[in-house]
C-alpha cells in the first residue's frame, strides 16, 4: 500500500481540539486540505504526522507547541501607550491587529487589555504554547 512521503501532493480531512475537547479547526464535513508534504505551510507536527500514512488511514497525534506555534513567550506582550495609537483604530479585546515594521515586514499582535492610558498587545500566535490534538485522515495522495 503506498504511503505518503515528503514531496507528495495530499489531501487530508482534520480536526484541531485543545487537550480539553475544544474545536479549534478543521475539514471534517467540509472539502479536505490539500497541501505539499515538506513545503512547510503548516505546522511541522501536523505535517510530520501526515508522513506515512496510507490512504484511508486515521491518526490522532499531539503536537507540542515546540512543533506547532511554538512556546509562549512573555517578552512579546507590549504596553502602548493609548496615545499612540491611530485614532481611526477600532480597539477590541482579542483583537487581531496588523503592524507593518520599518522593515517592511508584517506582524500580527492581539489586543489583551485596554485602559484610559494604554493598550496592551501580545505578538505571540494566539496558539502558541498550547499542545494541539489532531485527528487526521489521509482521504488522497494527489502527486
């Protein structure tokens, strides 16, 4: 039976939860992924995961976040002081915000706290440090 290998083309129906049970993504019910296994466009523990598996084949794994969105870290989260920012901005709690660095690069932060005086943003991903469950099944190798 073939199985899946780095440079293949699959298709894959999943189902993301958090350890308690809790959905946070996923294709079953709906069209499968697809993606180009060692293109590294997801994370690398759902794609390692994917290696290996025969068509038709079902896994659950759980994937650190040292091989997800990596471990939580405090020195991303920054105080602004409210002044500073644009006023046309519509501030929110869990806010998903854009910031265009000098560099030209883009980075995501989310809005954690809002004061009078300050707003309070973490770069982290909103999935990072947590350990991630997927159920995978392996539906088609395309390639």
């Amino acid at each position: 039976m073939t199985q899946a290998k780095v440079g293949d083309t699959v298709r894959v129906h999943y189902r993301g939860t958090f350890t308690d049970g809790t959905v946070f993504d996923g294709t079953m019910g709906d069209e499968p992924f697809e993606l180009t296994l060692g293109d590294e466009k997801v994370i690398p523990g759902f794609e390692n995961a994917i290696v290996g598996m025969s068509v038709g084949e079902r896994k659950t794994v759980k994937v650190p976040p040292e091989e997800a969105y990596g471990k939580y870290d405090r020195n991303l989260i920054v105080d602004i002081d409210r002044s500073h920012m644009p006023e046309h901005l519509d501030l929110q709690l869990g806010k998903l915000l854009e910031f265009k660095a000098q560099d030209g690069s883009v980075a995501l932060v989310t809005v954690r706290d809002i004061t009078e005086t300050k707003v309070t943003l973490d770069g982290n991903h909103p999935l990072a440090g947590r350990d991630l469950i997927f159920e995978i099944e392996l539906v088609e190798i395309v390639s």
